[in-house]
C-alpha cells in the first residue's frame, strides 16, 4: 500500500525528478520529467545523466558527480551561477535542480528535482529591462531637473541683475528728484534776492534824477552791478559743473610758484573779508611746484571765501601749508559756524547745502566743484568740522618730485 502511494506522488509530482545510480545511470523518470524533455521512458531509462547536460560542461559534470558520491549531501545544485538543462532535440532551458539522496543495500542512490524556470528567467529579465528602463528615465528626468533648475538659475540670476538695474535706475531717479529739489530751492533763494535788489535800484534809480542826487544813484548802480556779479558767479558754477561732467576740463601741470600764488590769491580775497576778520599764512614750502595753477587757484578761492562767508566778525582764518618727498598738503581752516556730522556726508554733493547755512548765500555747488579739480590733479580732500567751532579743509597733490611730467 505505501509502494503504490509512493508511486503514485512520483507519477503525478509537478516537477521533473529522476532516480539515477552513483554512476549517473538513471533508473527511473517521473512522467513530469519525460514530459519537460521530450523522451519516451524507454529513451531515458538506462542513459546516462549527462544526456540531459549541455554539450559544454557535460565533462565537468561528471567529475562534479564523482565529487558529490564522495560527500553526498542534500543540496541546491549550481550555488551562485546559472543552471542549463537539454531536451531531447538539443535545445537549452534553464533550470533550478537540487539534489537528495539516500542508501539501500549499501548503494547510493541520487534523486535529482528538476524545475524549469523560463518563465521566471523571463519574469526577471522583463524585470531588469524595466529597472534599466526606470534607471534611463530617472536619469533623463534628472537630467531635465538639472537643465530645468539651470534654466531657473539663469532666470533668477537675470531677474537679480534686473532688479539691481532697476535699483541703481530708482536711486538714480531719487537722486534726480533731490537735485531737481535741491536746484529749485537754491534757485528761488539765489535768483529771486539779486534779482529783486536789481528791479528795486532801478526803480529807485527812475526817482533820482538831479545832480544832487548823484550819490544815490551811485549806490543802486553799484548794488545792481554787485546783485549781477552774483548772478555771473552763479551761472559760472552752473557751466563749471557742466564742463566737468562732461570731460571737457582737463589739467594742464606746468611749474609755477605755489608762494606767489598763495599771496595773489589771499590779496585777491581780501575785499571780501568781514568787518575784524584777517587771514593768516603759515606757508613752509619750497616755492617750485609742479602742478595746474588756475585749478590751484580755484581751488584756493573757493575754500577761502567759504571760510570768509561762514565766519562772523573778528574771526582768523588760518592758510597753512607743508610739503615732503611726494605730495602738498594746504590746510584752510576758519573759526565759523561749522558743520553737523549728518551734513558733512553729503558736502560734497551737488547742490547740497548745510541746514545752518540756508540763510546765508551760495548754491550748493563750490564744494563739489574743488572735490572734482582735487580729483583731476589726482590728490585728496579732508574735511574735519564742529558746530559752532569752525571747520578745517585740507587738500593734497602730488609735488614736482613726485610727478610724472
């Protein structure tokens, strides 16, 4: 009874299993296996294993048979490669074959279980094509990610460069709007008071009209000719500011004497004093110099009348200047009503005026006009001041020694 069951699992097994002796001689083959390589009972039975072993390890396998009766064991065949078994009409399938064994009258015998796995070779490979597929896709996806995330790059990166653009165009515009602000307030206040004293001396100079009344007269002719020297100097600014701007003052260095200078410059400036103010020279250069002259005497010209126009009555005004190997310092410095910390940034600015000098005349140009002749004669300009105390210009330039002229 057990005999026939156990013959009957062997007939009906879903897998191939063949019953082969230690030679490799098969003794029996279930009908799965006959089916799975297309040989009647009577072909197998009695052939040697290696009939159903591919022509190009068939040696190999037998010397692997010799191996496995010396220690058989239960086991997987092929650990760690791909199995090949053949059909009968020399075709391949690739398979999973384990082997089992066991004794009977001191022979060995070997039981081989044979399962074909094309479908699931196929199943893998179909598998790998589509992990591969995955892969190729991932990466052009990342590869789009990357050209998307350049492009976005580029893109923010030219929207920054815009948005700077239109930052500087802003600031630009706002510094536009404030020099406008700044030229329509100095305007009204320089224009508007020369111009009124200009119309009322000519009314008044209509009333005068005997010789008696000459002395009269003089005075509004010479406070017309004082209100339109104003207006001179005003649009003189106006056009100096212009011709720098646009490049066209250029500097022009010869040898001159800075003394000499310096004292034409103080007699020239010495109508404008105020009633007990003196100037004072502490000059300890050698005379010789090697510079642009008319913009030295600009220069000078301006910082003294500042000094002469911002200081009151019975003031000193100190012109001091010094020398060494490579450049000329001269300091103009004066006793007036000095310059807040919060006005001294933008002095040099056009058309920027101190908040404590809006009353006293000028039009915001002089200091930016010396700052842009210091700069021709590629020297410096300093400015230390305090409210109430007074204010000391310094500017330097290169001496003759120095120059390359």
């Amino acid at each position: 009874m057990v005999s026939d069951l156990f013959s009957a699992v062997f007939a009906n097994a879903t897998i191939g299993i063949i019953l082969s002796d230690s030679s490799g001689r098969m003794l029996s083959v279930s009908q799965f296996a006959l089916n799975l390589f297309g040989y009647t009972e009577a072909e197998m039975v009695g052939q040697p294993i290696e009939i159903l072993v591919p022509d190009s390890i068939s040696g190999r396998h037998e010397r692997l048979r010799e191996s496995f009766n010396a220690d058989p064991q239960v086991r997987a065949m092929g650990h760690g490669r791909d199995l090949y078994a053949k059909r009968k009409g020399g075709s391949v399938f690739p398979a999973e074959i384990s082997l089992s064994y066991f004794y009977q009258d001191e022979k060995l015998y070997v039981v081989a279980y044979i399962i074909d796995i094309s479908y699931k070779k196929e199943a893998e490979r179909t598998l790998i094509e589509q992990k591969n597929s995955i892969e190729q896709l991932n990466a052009q996806l990342e590869q789009k990610v990357a050209d998307r995330t350049h492009a976005l790059m580029t893109t923010l990166h030219q929207l920054e460069e815009s948005r700077d653009e239109l930052s500087k165009a802003l600031a630009a515009e706002r510094e536009l709007g404030e020099l406008k602000s700044r030229f329509v307030s100095m305007a009204s206040h320089e224009f508007r008071t020369p111009l009124a004293a200009v119309l009322t001396s000519a009314a008044l100079l209509e009333k005068y009209k005997t010789s008696e009344e000459q002395d009269k007269r003089q005075k509004h002719i010479q406070r017309i000719k004082s209100s339109v020297n104003h207006l001179n100097d005003i649009l003189e600014e106006f056009l100096s500011v212009g011709r720098l701007e646009e490049g066209r003052v250029k500097a022009s260095c010869a040898v001159f004497d800075l003394g000499d200078l310096i004292s034409d410059v103080v007699a020239d400036v010495q109508g404008m004093r105020k009633a007990g103010q003196t100037i004072r020279v502490e000059f300890d250069c050698r005379s010789q110099v090697w510079s642009d002259k008319s913009l030295i005497r600009k220069i000078l010209v301006n910082l003294l009348s500042n000094a002469i126009k911002y200081s009151s009555d019975d003031r000193e005004i100190l012109l001091s200047g010094h020398c060494d190997e490579e450049m000329t310092r001269i300091s103009i410095r004066d006793q007036g009503i000095g310059i807040s910390e919060e006005d001294q940034k933008h002095l040099f600015e056009r058309f920027y005026r101190a908040k404590n000098a809006t009353n006293i005349q000028g039009t915001g140009l002089g200091l930016h006009i010396v700052a842009k002749y210091i700069e021709l004669l590629n020297g410096t300009i300093d400015l230390e001041s305090q409210l109430h105390q007074g204010t000391t210009v310094t500017f330097t330039f290169p001496n003759e020694n120095h120059s390359a002229h």
